[in-house]
C-alpha cells in the first residue's frame, strides 16, 4: 500500500450540519452533558440559535456514531456508559492499535518519528493547562498517529468511527484521574516503545496501556453508580 500523497489535506466539512454535530459533541465530551442525560430538540435549537432541520441532522449523525439515543416517544438523551461497553471499546482498541503498529512498523522512518514526537510535545504541554477538551484532542492526535501511518484506509476509517466513542470515555477518565501522573508515564513509554526497535515489547505495551485504562474508566464509572442512564 502506498503512503498518502502529503500535499493532500483533508476537506474540513464546515456546514451547518457539521458545526451543530461538533459543537453537540464537544458539550458531552466535556462532560456538560452526562451519559443518560435528556435532551430537547427546542433547547438545542434555542441555545446554538439554528433551525430544527440542520439540527436534526446533526442528531442523526450523532445517533448513527452511538454518542446519542433517539427512541420514538422517549426522546433524546445521551448514550448511557456501562462498564461492557467499556470493556468491547478497550478490547477494540487494543486489537486495532496492535494491528496498526504491525503494518507500520517498518515504515516509520526519520520523519514519521519526528511526527510522532512533535504529537507528544503537544500533548504534554497542554496537559497543564487545565484544558481537558484540548488534552483529550491532544491524546487522540497522538494515538491517531500509527493508524495514518499504516496506509491501511479501512483500519484508519474503522478508527476514525470510534474517535467519538474514546472522546467520552476518556473525558470520563479525565474527569475523575486528571491527566498527569500515571497518565503521563504510559505516555511516554509508548512514545519510547513506538521509537525503539522491539515491536513485541510495543505491542505488550498497548495491552497493558489499555488494560490501565480501561481499569481507571471503570473506576470512575463505579464511582459515579455504575451504569449510568
């Protein structure tokens, strides 16, 4: 498989649509809108000041990735969070991400390196600054790296599928463990791992980072009452 064309960017999608998608997303990923929560389509659509119909394809598109549920006359709430589906995202992830550094073990060269610790500075840095929305962009930034990398389009796409999903749960994370200490060191091991030259030693690594976080996610969930919703 060939290497994306570098002189290509993605088309950022700006319309209404899109911008009511995100702006939603932003507010449950940030933890303004807990998992279970009600919503109303006249409070979303007073509140951002947009029409019902590019609202309600903004919901729609937010209901087909999982972030929302819509039910005929139960309305509209946020996805509950329980602890299987903690479990299936983790395991998910971590089969995604093993498979991704496979593929891309042997392309990562001098310039892909430096890309991925640029990543790392940038996430690192914003990590004292209290911004938990931009940390958390920051982290997916990061982890995206492997998966562009790869030049595998179906494993980048499937990925891509679940950013929305990992942007919850790791704002539930952040919420209740913050985003140093611990967090870090993980970090920077597989900042490490990913530059050294002993792939099983990596992928060893992405099991036990995950099987970490999955245990700090279900902590937090256990403390908030299990399931919620």
């Amino acid at each position: 498989m060939s290497r994306p064309d570098p002189r290509l960017r993605p088309v950022e999608d700006n319309t209404l649509r899109a911008q009511v998608a995100r702006q939603i997303l932003g507010m449950v990923a940030g933890g303004h809108y807990q998992p279970g929560e009600k919503l109303t389509e006249q409070a979303l659509s007073d509140q951002l000041q947009v029409s019902r119909a590019p609202l309600r394809e903004a919901i729609r598109e937010l209901v087909d990735q999982g972030i929302l549920i819509s039910r005929p006359y139960r309305g509209l709430r946020v996805r509950p969070v329980s602890s299987r589906d903690l479990e299936e995202l983790y395991s998910m992830r971590t089969a995604l991400e093993q498979f991704a550094f496979r593929l891309s073990w042997s392309r990562r060269d001098a310039a892909a390196l430096a890309d991925l610790r640029r990543r790392y500075d940038a996430l690192i840095a914003v990590q004292t600054s209290g911004d938990r929305a931009r940390t958390i962009e920051c982290e997916l930034t990061f982890h995206s790296w492997v998966y562009e990398l790869s030049g595998h389009a179906l494993l980048l796409s499937h990925w891509q599928r679940l950013i929305p999903l990992v942007q919850i749960y790791m704002s539930l994370h952040h919420r209740t463990h913050g985003s140093h200490g611990q967090f870090r060191h993980m970090t920077t091991e597989y900042l490490q791992r990913a530059c050294d030259d002993d792939l099983p030693a990596m992928l060893d690594h992405i099991a036990e980072h995950m099987k970490q976080g999955l245990s700090s996610v279900l902590a937090a969930l256990d403390g908030a009452g299990g399931t919620t919703g």
